[in-house]
C-alpha cells in the first residue's frame, strides 16, 4: 500500500491554558496603559488573528482594528529578508495611538518592516505587543513593548501560526520537526 504523506511530528510548546493567561496578563497591561484612550490595534495578518482574537476580548479598552498583510515567508519557513504589503492598512494611522499586534518576531525583518511602515504615517505613539519572539534568531533589533512568551529556535504551529497554511486552527502553539 502506498503511504500517505507523513504529518510532521508536533509537540506542545504553550498549552491553551497558558496562553490565555499570557494573552490575559498582555490585556491587562494594555488596559492599565492605555486607559481612558482609544488605541488602534493594526494586527499583522494572516498569523496574529486568533491572538488579536482573544486580546481584544480581554483588553476592556474602546480599541479600533486594523489590519495588515505583508508576505514573507510564502509557503516555505526560510526568511527571505524581503518584505512587501500585500494588504494595506484601511484607516488612517495619523495622530492614533498605533499598537502593533504580531503572532512572532523571529529574524525581525517583517516587523521592523511593518514599525517602519507605521511610523512614516506619523502615529501620535507605536507599540509593538508579540506573542512569541525567537530572540536567538534575530538579525534585525526590534524593540518589543509587550511580549508574550519567548521561544527556542524551533519552528511553530498553531494559535494562528500555520505550516504551508496548516494548523493555524490548533489552540497550542507546538512545535514542529521539518
Ligand atoms: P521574521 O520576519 O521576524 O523572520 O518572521 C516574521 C514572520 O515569519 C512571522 O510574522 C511569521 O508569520 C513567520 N514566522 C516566523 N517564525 C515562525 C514560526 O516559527 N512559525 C510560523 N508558523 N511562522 C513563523
Ligand atoms: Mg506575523
């Protein structure tokens, strides 16, 4: 018999649990920081849906959303370095307090990108809040305002991060053996 292709082995990094008391504990400095203010949360799409998702559910803050898609990756997990919008942003940024909301930094080209992209639209403030970030793989500095959890130089699936746009429905965020 022939052998269906083989699902890359997984194995759980974050649990749901303790991920919704990260995303909690996120919401709640967001609250306490931006109170009495409306931020604009810009999420960077496809990958921080289900995080952008869940925060806003706890953030008890009259936030407004945008979103943003840029390429990267493509199909493939090799960093190209070369970044491009391929679904701008549909508000205007001037003058908001702009909180960036990205499932991971990991060389940190798109989300420099995305910063610098924000910033010549001359936000009144910008923060950067990351779920996960793979500090050991960065080549680009980004300065994280909120940061989630830290992870090893593995790569990640699920919570909204995908394999060939795979797994992103997985409510852990496991790790994947390429
Ligand atoms: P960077 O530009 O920082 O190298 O990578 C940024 C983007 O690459 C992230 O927003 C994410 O979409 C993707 N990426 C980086 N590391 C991982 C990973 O471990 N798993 C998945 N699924 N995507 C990743
Ligand atoms: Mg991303």
């Amino acid at each position: 018999m022939e052998e269906e292709d083989s699902e890359p082995e997984r194995k759980v990094l974050f649990t749901s649990r303790q991920i919704e008391g990260t995303v909690r504990k996120l919401a709640e400095k967001l609250k306490q920081d931006y109170q009495g203010r409306c931020p604009l949360f810009v999420s960077v799409l496809k990958g921080s849906f289900m995080f952008l998702a869940d925060l806003v559910r706890f953030v008890e803050l009259p936030v407004e959303l945008d979103f943003i898609r840029v390429s990267s990756y493509g199909q493939s997990t090799l960093s190209g370095g070369k970044v491009r919008v391929v679904h701008g942003l549909s508000l205007p940024v001037a003058g908001r307090e702009v909180v960036v909301i990205e499932d991971i930094v990991d060389t940190g080209y798109t989300t420099a990108f995305v910063i610098d992209y924000l910033r010549k639209r001359k936000p009144a403030s910008l923060k950067l809040c990351v779920l996960t970030s793979k500090p050991t793989r960065r080549i680009l500095p980004v300065n994280i305002d909120y940061l989630g959890f830290t992870a090893p130089d593995k790569f990640l699936v699920g919570y909204g991060l995908d394999y060939a746009e795979k797994f992103r429905n997985l409510p852990d965020i496991c790790t994947i053996e390429e």
